[in-house]
C-alpha cells in the first residue's frame, strides 16, 4: 500500500513540474515570435503595418491614467496608401 501512494506522489509531482515548466516557458516563446520581424521588413515587403495610438490622460496628483483617444493607423506600403480610424 505504502509502494502504491509513493508511486502516486512521485507521479502528481512529475506532472505537476511539467504543467509549470509550460506555463512559464510557452508564454516566453510566443512573445519571441510576435517580435521577431521589424517595422522596416515588413514595409520593404509591402506588407501591411497596423499601429494603436493611444492618447493618455495623466492629470497631476492623480495615479491612474486613462487613454482618452485611440486611433487605429493602418499604413499599405504596395499601394502608398494610409488609413487612420478614429475609436471612440
């Protein structure tokens, strides 16, 4: 019986070790992959770039901040063209 839970123990620890090593290191490679390519590669391939402006309202005393404009910048390299959508 003592040989039976042992084994169990030994077992909830390994799959406990394997679940926090992919909780930590798959987050770790997918944020590798969403920075891999730069702003300019993506413009001297004529690929698509979409940029967030955020505006910020900071007051002074104040320790939190709000975004008080977002406008969505979507830049086509191919077709020199620019769009800008403003979210209210």
């Amino acid at each position: 019986m003592k040989n039976e839970s042992k084994q169990k123990f030994i077992f909830t620890v390994i799959l406990l070790l394997i679940f926090c090593l992919l909780v930590i290191l798959l987050p770790v490679d997918h944020f590798r992959f969403l920075s891999a390519e730069s702003i300019e590669s993506k413009a001297d391939r004529g690929k698509d770039i979409n940029i967030l402006i955020l505006g910020i309202d900071a007051r002074p005393g104040e320790l939190n901040s709000r975004s008080d404009t977002m406008i969505l910048a979507s830049l086509h390299p191919s077709i020199e063209r620019a769009v800008l959508v403003w979210i209210p």
